[in-house]
C-alpha cells in the first residue's frame, strides 16, 4: 500500500496543477525563435526591402518635379511668346522673371526646345547664354 501511494505521488493526477510552472519569458514565444534561427535570411531580406523603398521614394520625387504635357506646352508657348517680344534675345533669368519659373526647370525647357530645333543660344565672352528664337 506504501508503494502504491508513492507511486501516486510520482505522476501528475488530472485536473491537479503540477508543482512547478516555469514563468513565460520574453523569448517564449515561436516567432522569436524563428528570427533567431534565420537571421542569415531575415537581415538580408530587410537590408533589400529598406533599399527598394528608398529607390522608389527617389523615383516618385523625381516624378513629381516633371510636369505634364499640358504645363509643358504652355510653358513653351510662353517662352516663345516673350522670346518674339525681344528679337535681339533674352538670357535664361530674364525668360525666368518674365515667365514665373525658376531657373532650373526653365533651363531644362529651353535645352529641349533647343534639341526640336525652336531655339538657338549663344554664349559670349562673358559667359553669358543669350537664348533666341531660331530663323528670327
């Protein structure tokens, strides 16, 4: 009968909570263990994510400063428009002012209207681009 009780003693009875719990910890859970068990492809993988997120955020802001067609041609309508009023030619902050653009976006129109054949620039000895309507 002794031998009995002790063996009752031994195993865990249903519905009795057992002597010892150990405490849950910070690194119980599964998915920590799965981040530590594959770290050779976790920081990768973020190093790749975080580098595709910042080319496309250099992308979109790259976009946003082009302007679409219909800006464009205004634009360049206003360009000429003002490039007829003065024969002799205007430099690049003069376009600048009398059009309302700053100068790098302007700089970059008069470069493309250059390329289709529209304008024409000259720059003399003081360095200074004097930009004009061609065949005028």
């Amino acid at each position: 009968m002794l031998t009995l009780r002790a063996f009752t003693f031994l195993i865990d009875l249903p519905g009795q909570p057992p002597d010892y719990i150990r405490p849950p910890g910070a690194t119980t859970p599964r998915y920590i263990e799965l981040l530590e068990n594959n770290t050779h492809l976790v920081y990768p993988a973020l190093a790749v994510l975080v580098l595709v997120l910042i080319s496309l955020g250099i992308l979109q802001a790259w976009r946003s400063e082009d302007m679409d067609g219909l800006q464009k041609a205004e634009l360049k309508r206003s360009i000429i428009n003002e490039l007829r009023r003065e024969v002799h030619g205007m430099s690049a902050d003069a376009i600048s002012k009398a059009v309302g653009v700053p100068s790098l976006k302007l700089l970059r129109i008069l470069e493309e209207m250059q390329k289709d054949n529209i304008l024409e620039s000259r720059t003399d000895t003081r360095r200074l681009t004097t930009w004009k309507m061609k065949g005028i």
